[in-house]
C-alpha cells in the first residue's frame, strides 16, 4: 500500500440517511440560537462529560451509572481506584481533551491525536496493552471480525487520517460516522479501539457545524442500544476487512442515533426554557436573589441540591449557603432529607409544574 493513498470509503446517500440529515440541520439550528445562561450551560456542560463516560465504558462492560461517576469527579483524580472507575476517569480526561481539541482548528486530527486518545483511554492498563501504540499482533474486534495484518496498519491508519483532514463534500455527520466505523474495522491497538472510536466520532462532529455546544452525549445514546450498535457495525464490515466495505447500513443506523440524541437535546432545551421562565416567575418575581434561582433551577434540573452544591453554583459561604437553603425550605421552595452536614435538598413538587416530556414517539431508537 502507497503512503499517499487517501481512504475512500464507500457508501450510497440513501433517502433514509438523506431524511436525518435533514432533521439535524433543523436541530442544529435550534440548539445553536438558542440562549443560554453561560454558567447554566457549564452546568449541562458537566453533565454531559458524565454521561459520555458513563455511555463509552458501559459499552464496554463496566457498571458505574452516572451518580456514582459524578462523585468521582468531585473527588479528584488521585487515588486508587477499582477497574470501572479507572476507566471512567480515564474517560473523563478522555473528553476533556476531546473538548479542548474541538476548539483547536489549528491542531490537525491526525495519526498523533489518535493515539493519544488511546493512551487516555487506556491509561493504566498492562504494559503489554501498549495504550496508544499501534498493536504488534492480530487481534479480534466485534464478533468474529478479522481485522488487517499488523503490518498493513500503519499505512491504513495514514491514509485514514489522510482522509480525515482532506476538504471534501462528505455531510460532517456522516465522516464523524465514518471515521467510526473505519477505526473499529483497522482495530489498530491492542484494546480501546471501540472507545477510541467513539471519541474520534465526537471530536469530528465538534470540529463541525453539527458540534450541538458540546451538550450532545452519542455515548450514552450508543449505550443504550449497545445490541443494535454492535449489530451494525458486524452487518457493515462482514467476516474479514476489506477497504470496499459498504457503511450504508452503519450510516442509516449511525444517523438514526444522533437524531433521536439531538431531539432530545432539543426538548431538554425547551424544558429548561420553560423552568427558568417558571422560575422567574413564582420566585424572581417576590423578591427571590439571582443565586436563590439558580439554586432552585439546579435542584430542579439534578434533582436535588447540596450546601456544597449551592456553594459551588452561588459563590457564596457556608453560613450564607446554610441560611439560603434554610430559607427556600421555611418558603416551601425545596424539602429537606437528612442530618445538617449530609442533608439533601429537592424541590417541591407542589410549588412547580409537571415536566414536560419529550414526545414518547421520539424516544425509540429502532422503529
């Protein structure tokens, strides 16, 4: 194989896949004019860094849900730590680089990048794993799928990379989908090829136009469905690689996924829209402080609110913190649950109207 060679990857835009892109330029739209306070997006922000670990390494077998992650986070980095919540941190920091990369246009996505991704992901693991190192070996992927020789990798990953940062009229949506399912069928390290994969994915969508703020979550869509997702990634490649597999199947499965994900955000979106209106309205209105909504708007939207919470969210100290919440609670705004330094605070179903869902019918991802 030439080191020049560009992968060209082999597809047919069919009306399905023609129909989704369609509906993500919509919801695309949406989310990138509508307004947000910036602290309030730092919030969904974290969020969603959760939820694509938790999403990447529950594909993977680990169990952690997202509580048991968000802890993790507000414990450091440092310690020891059993084998899933290794990987979970190691797939925070995985997308913290994700999300730093995203804003570098200047930082190629190239064979470098990939493999660090891969070292993040991975770290921790054997020296015999070589994270970010291209594997020395054959190795096995979804299914019985064989992937390429050894030997034949690093050129396969140059001129996939080639490909990657070549201008051409290929949707954003559908090359983040194909830089997808290209790395999982060059398989081109020892293990982490399918986080690595998934991660790539989100970085080419943030490098795009269909980057959605950074508040979409593929992962945790992915996760969800891991049955269907493995079946579409086996249906694509077949038995052996080729580089003339057809991604059509993948695409329309692939496209179908982030469309459901982007439809949710939307409505997460008009919730929070109606939330904060709600918000000023009941509690703005009678004299009620910015941070007290804020407080009000995180309890709301996790469910429940710390003192160490609202000390984050506000700024303010731990008397001022304690007789804020003390407050909200003789007001009947929130309830509280639990001893002084442990209580737990959630809010008043009676003081606020029922959420509003998004339509059940745009939940399924499989029709």
């Amino acid at each position: 194989m030439m080191n020049d060679s560009i992968f060209t990857p082999q597809f047919t835009l069919t009306p399905e896949i023609s129909s989704r892109l369609k509906d993500l330029e919509r919801q695309r739209w949406f989310i990138d004019n509508r307004l947000l306070i910036p602290k309030h997006e730092g919030w969904m922000l974290r969020e969603v860094q959760v939820k694509r670990a938790v999403g990447t390494t529950r594909i993977e077998g680990a169990t952690l849900d997202e509580k048991a992650v968000g802890e993790l986070v507000g414990r450091g980095f440092g310690g020891r730590y059993t084998e899933d919540q290794q990987a979970n941190i190691n797939a925070l920091e995985a997308y913290e680089f994700i999300d730093y990369l995203s804003d570098q246009q200047d930082i190629p996505i190239d064979e470098l990048v990939i493999r660090e991704l891969n070292r993040k992901f991975m770290h921790g693991s054997s020296d015999a794993l070589t994270p970010g190192v291209y594997r020395k070996g054959q190795n096995t992927t979804v299914g019985s799928f064989s992937p390429p020789d050894q030997g034949d990798v690093p050129d396969l990953m140059r001129s996939f990379v080639l490909w990657l940062r070549e201008e051409d009229d290929i949707d954003p949506v559908l090359k983040a989908g194909i830089a997808h399912i290209h790395l999982v069928a060059l398989h081109p390290f020892w293990d982490g090829n399918g986080r690595t994969a998934r991660g790539l994915s989100t970085l080419v969508l943030q490098r795009s136009l269909y980057g959605f703020r950074k508040l979409i979550s593929l992962e945790s869509r992915l996760s969800g469905v891991s049955d269907f997702y493995f079946t579409a990634i086996e249906r694509a490649l077949g038995a052996r690689f080729t580089l003339e597999y057809d991604a059509t199947s993948w695409l329309e499965f692939f496209t179908q996924a982030l469309n459901v994900e982007a439809e949710i955000l939307v409505g997460g979106f008009i919730e929070w829209h109606r939330m904060m209106d709600e918000c000023r309205r009941n509690f703005g209105e009678k004299g009620w402080l910015s941070r007290h909504l804020d407080g009000i708007a995180f309890a709301l939207r996790t469910g429940q609110i710390t003192r160490s919470d609202y000390m984050k969210i506000s700024g303010v100290s731990q008397a001022t913190a304690s007789r804020d919440l003390l407050a909200m609670v003789e007001a009947e705004i929130l309830l509280a649950e639990g001893k002084t330094r442990t209580r737990i605070y959630g809010p008043n179903p009676t003081k606020f109207s029922p959420k509003q869902q998004v339509p059940a019918e745009q939940l399924p991802l499989i029709p």
